[in-house]
C-alpha cells in the first residue's frame, strides 16, 4: 500500500446463522393465515428446490429446512406481513424484568406419537442447542438453566443477560421447533432422519436423498388445518431441469430462483405463473476496517464511499433480486430506518483524497472474498470504480479453503461484507459491527456508537431500543466506516392454482399455510 500502513487484516463475515427459516402467522393472506375448517382432502402441494434432502434434527439441519416448520411447531410465531412476534405454543409470553422472561405453555397439543407435549419438552428442545449441539448461536446459551423453572404450564426463564431479541429466537422455525424429549432420548440419531416426532400438522411418511421427501397432514392437529393433505418436495441439482417440471406443471412452487427465471415469469414466460420476492436478510457492503491508518482520515473513508455506485452494483449484481441499501441495518426488519442511499459523487471523492494529500495512483488496497459470483462481479465493479477517483484495488478470490485462512492472517485491506443471511434478530446485525463483534474488517469501537449498540441490544423499553437503533444507523452513515450497497432478495415462483405463499427467507417457504385457488 503506497503512503499507507502495512496490511492488516479483516476477517469475513461469512455466516453467524444458517438460517432463521420462517414462522407462523395467524391472519390475512400477506400474514399467511393457513385454512381454517373442514381440510379439503386429497390437494397434494409439489415443490421444488436446488437444496438437498436432509434429516428433521433441528440442531443439525444443515439445510432451510423446508421439512422442519412442517413436523414440527415453534414456541412463538412470526407475523409475514408486520414481523410481530405472537403467542403459538405458548399462549402468553413477556419480560417481567430485564433478565425474567414467562411464558405460560398450551396445555392441548400432542406429538405425533401421541405423546402429550409438556412445559419440559419446550425448555429442553431449547436446551439441547446448548448441551447436545453448539453448530448454531441461538440466543440460548444466554439462559440460566439451573435458574429456570417450571411451574405447571408456566415456564419462567431466567437470563444472565438482558437479550430482547430472545422472541425472535422463540419464534425461529429451527431454534424453536419443539421436539419430544422422551422420544428423542429413546432411539438414535437416525430417527431425525426420516421418523420424525413432533407437534406440527404434518409428518414425514418418506425421506429420499437426492429424489424427494413426502409429508402427510395428521387429521388430529390441534392447530388451524392446513389445505394440502400431501406435500411433496422435489431436490433439484440443475435449475434447468427444476424450470422445465415447472413449466409443464410438475410443480406448483419453486424456490430461489435466478434474476432471469424472475424476469421471464413476469414476462408472461409460464402462463399465469406468479412470481414473489421475499428477503433474505443479507446485506452486501464494502467496509474500511478501523486498523487500516489511513482510513482514520474520515475524508479518505467518505471519498471511498462516493467513488461507488451502489445503485449501479445492485443493478449489475442483483437485478431485479436486489434493492439498494439505505441503511447498516436490513429493510424488513425491526428497528429499521431508512437513513440514505449512499452519494454517489466521483468528482467529490477525487477533491477529498486530494485535500487529505493524495494523488492519482497514491492508495492501493487488498481485496479478498471466497470467489462465488456475485462477489467476484461486486469486487470487480468496484474495483473499476475505485479506479476512476485514482484509488488501486487488487481483488483476489478463491475457494472457502484457500481464501479463509488469509483473512484470517490479516492480508484483507477493503472488504466485502454480508450478514451471512437468515437472521431477523435486529440486535445480531449491529453486534457484528459492534466492538464485541468478531468480523475484525467491520468490528468498531468507538464509544458512542458502541452505547447505541448496547442500549439498543439491552432495554427491554421499545421506545429506547427504537431510539438506539436508530441512533447507530444515522452513526454509521455518518462516518463512513461501512459502505451499505444492497439488500439481495430470493425469488419464488408458483402457479395460479395456489397462493398464500410466505416466508421469511427464500428457503424456508412456510408450506403450511398455502392454499388452493
């Protein structure tokens, strides 16, 4: 780097979550209602997807996990259409102190097995991403289990932080999926596979790696019925293939698809085939790490920033699956607020770097990211913009294994960022920029942003936490140390003959809650 500081690295943000795949939801078509009444038999539901089969354990699922809201049901719910937090299997819920949380537990629901679920089937479904399984942070770990007590239907869970998301966690179609603990204590490993036991509406009657999985409604759940009696999902290795059953009507969904299947349904490309987007809670950025010298020179970071046009990467990278950022936090979630798109102004930059003493061809900067291809032509537009005010880029990408351990020996000097996707808990968003955080390229520590961070992750009050939120979000578009570029968007597809189709990422469809037209 010319008349900077020798490289330090920043390490890439490649996931904190795999996912946070949907919830239930109890009115409107938008919020996702499922059929109430009298089911209507023999509606089989055929989707498709690129992930592949995998088995029902939610500690393990290494997939969205399409099957898991399916077999079983969460402690909360999700609201789709406003992103409220509402009673499911606990018909009650609240802090009664910072560190108190008591939900009061249905006393109606049954296994599948017609095991009689139990307040101590709920805290020990939460409990064993703790102590059976640590592949995913949960927000569990934050409870006192030796504290936490169960008094008939009420459960009180004590914390050893005060954690407000914690309703998001409830309300995680993975993290909260209830499980039976006598069963799951009573057979192996392999009954995750394809023997399921649960309390959702449907179970798994076969598991097929490579080909499919087949789920049965149980006329016996306690919940409103959903219309399809048979959902059958379909695995897909090839898109094309995927496209072509759907387009002679094989499938009636399918998920996560391309900006160009997007376009082309719009265009009328399958008849009367609708298409939807739906968030993926990622954001793409281009982030100054606060070691690097000359980025303390607010000048330097702001005329990076206006040397790139976020509009014109989304639109090159994304397409009609991107949205350009307005802000360091995800549209969609709570506590969002648009601030601004970011200026995009080349002339400016080049008069900043030159009052901050640099000239054409003076700064030279190190990119690196695992090299999937939304990255590779984000790194490149940016690197011909970067170009235009005088500043070298040098990308460099590569595999998860070659590129990893280099960000790790500190050789990223601007970085490309994201979330990793999947997760609506706003707090783990502004964490990851926090000085707590582990992503050294975005990790911050200034104390007044950091005080905004905590009070925002901390109160229990919503008009505190709103005002922290949005107390970070205007911090950082003012200083300039995290560039928002876009928000990616999923898109799915389905025919007329449903609708009703909802999720909260494009993975995780909530099949319970499709109807018939």
């Amino acid at each position: 780097m010319k008349k900077t500081t020798a490289v330090i690295a920043a390490i890439l943000t490649i996931a904190i979550l795999l996912s946070a795949c949907g919830g239930k939801t109890s009115s409107g078509d938008s919020a996702g209602t499922a059929a109430t009444g009298s089911p209507i038999a023999q509606r089989t539901l055929t989707v498709g997807t690129m992930d592949s089969a995998d088995g029902f354990d939610p500690t393990t699922n290494a997939n969205c996990g399409l099957g898991l809201p399916l077999v079983y049901d969460t402690v909360l719910i999700s609201d789709y259409a406003t992103g409220n937090v509402v009673p499911y299997l606990a018909t009650s819920f609240g802090f009664t102190d910072d560190l108190t949380f008591v939900m009061e537990i249905r006393d109606d629901v049954s296994f599948s097995n017609g095991e009689q679920m139990k307040p101590s089937d709920v805290l020990y479904s939460l409990s064993r991403f703790v102590f059976e399984n640590t592949q995913f942070e949960t927000g569990f770990e934050n409870i006192d289990y030796d504290a936490t007590t169960i008094n008939g239907n009420t459960i009180t869970l004590k914390l050893f932080e005060s954690d407000p998301d914690l309703v998001y966690y409830l309300s995680n179609d993975r993290w909260a999926s209830v499980v039976c603990e006598s069963y799951v204590k009573s057979t192996g490993a392999d009954a995750f596979w394809d023997a399921p036991v649960g309390t959702g509406a449907y179970t798994c009657s076969e598991n097929v790696a490579g080909s499919h999985t087949t789920y049965t409604r149980k006329d016996s759940y306690w919940g409103p019925m959903p219309q399809a009696d048979t959902i059958t999902v379909r695995y897909y290795s090839e898109l094309t293939t995927m496209m072509v059953d759907f387009e002679n009507n094989v499938l009636d969904i399918v998920l996560d698809v391309g900006a160009t299947e997007y376009d082309q349904t719009n265009s009328g490309a399958y008849g009367g085939a609708r298409t939807k987007l739906i968030p993926t809670y990622d954001i793409l950025s281009v982030a100054m790490p606060q070691y690097i010298d000359a980025f303390n020179d607010v000048r330097i970071r702001q005329a990076i920033a206006m040397g790139l046009d976020v509009e014109g990467i989304t639109q090159a990278v994304f397409g009609s699956l991107g949205t350009v950022a307005d802000s360091c936090m995800i549209k969609g979630m709570a506590y969002y607020t648009p601030i601004r798109v970011n200026e995009y102004n080349p002339e400016r930059a080049k008069q900043l770097l030159a009052d901050a003493g640099y000239g054409p061809g003076d700064l030279e900067f190190l990119m690196l990211f695992p090299g999937m291809p939304s990255n590779v032509m984000a790194g490149t537009i940016i690197q011909a913009q970067l170009a235009e005010i005088g500043v070298n880029l040098d990308v460099q990408t590569g595999d998860f294994a070659s590129i990893i351990p280099r960000l790790m020996a500190n050789e990223c000097e601007l970085g490309l960022y994201g979330t990793g996707g999947g997760t609506s808990s706003p707090s783990r968003i502004l964490i990851l920029l926090s000085e707590t955080g582990t992503n050294g390229m975005v990790r911050n520590s200034d104390p007044v942003f950091n005080s905004y961070i905590f009070e925002a992750r901390t109160s229990i009050d919503v008009t505190v936490r709103a005002r922290a939120f949005e107390n970070a979000q205007q911090w950082c578009a003012d200083n300039y140390w995290y560039v928002p570029v876009a928000y990616p968007m999923g898109a799915l597809l389905y025919h007329s003959n449903v609708d009703n189709v909802v999720g909260t990422t494009i993975r995780g469809a909530n099949l319970n809650f499709v109807t018939f037209n």
